[in-house]
C-alpha cells in the first residue's frame, strides 16, 4: 500500500518533536518535528521518522532515540493501541509529543509528512 493510500486510511495521529536539553539547545535545533505516529480505522500504527533524524538529535541523544525506535518496532507488533496512547501523551525526555489529534486528513501539514517521514 502506497503512503497516500495509507495516509487516506489514518485516523488519529501524534506528532512527537526532539527536545533537546537546556543545557544542549544551542548545538541542536531545539523543537523540531521528529516523528509521526498514525492509527487506522482498524488499528493499525505506523511510525514514521524524519529523514534526516541522526543529524537534527545531538549525538548523545541518537544511542536513546535508537533503542525507543527499536523499542517501537517491537510494541507494534505486541500492542499497538497501548504504544499510541503512549506516545500521543509524551512530556518527558528529548522526544515529548508536539500535537495529537483525530482526524489525520484535515491536517495537510502532517498529511505532507507522511509523505516525506520514513516508516521506521
């Protein structure tokens, strides 16, 4: 299934971005959007990275975001419901959740995401 296709079947959705910490911000971009988090009608999720995400993260952030990455992999597969309320409600740690919302299609900034993120 092409990514306009699953985008059209995408109900809810999380944006998370990448803080980084206080101490940090002046090395690395400090919000920027990281990660989309989609769920289908029939509850699949899909998560999808920012191309570029090992050069946004500041090096002593991309070992973490390697491992919650693998981390996400494995709960779509054991629970995906449990993984997107999770991460629709993030306020910890360098990756908190930017925006969530329930109606993927009428958001054309995050439907252009989908497009451009990579399926991790």
């Amino acid at each position: 299934m092409n990514n306009q296709v699953k985008s059209v079947f995408a109900r809810r959705f999380c944006v998370l971005q990448y803080i980084a910490s206080e101490s940090d911000q002046d090395r690395a971009d400090s919000s920027t959007i990281i990660a989309l988090v989609t769920s289908s009608h029939d509850g699949e999720v899909g998560i999808r990275v920012h191309p570029e995400w090992e050069k946004i993260v500041l090096p002593t952030d991309r070992n973490y975001l390697e491992a919650l990455y693998r981390d996400f992999r494995i709960r779509i597969g054991s629970d995906p419901e449990g993984l997107f309320r999770q991460l629709s409600d993030l306020s910890v740690g360098p990756l908190v959740t930017h925006e969530a919302g329930s109606d993927l299609a009428a958001n054309p900034a995050y439907l252009r995401l989908v497009e451009w993120f990579q399926e991790i």
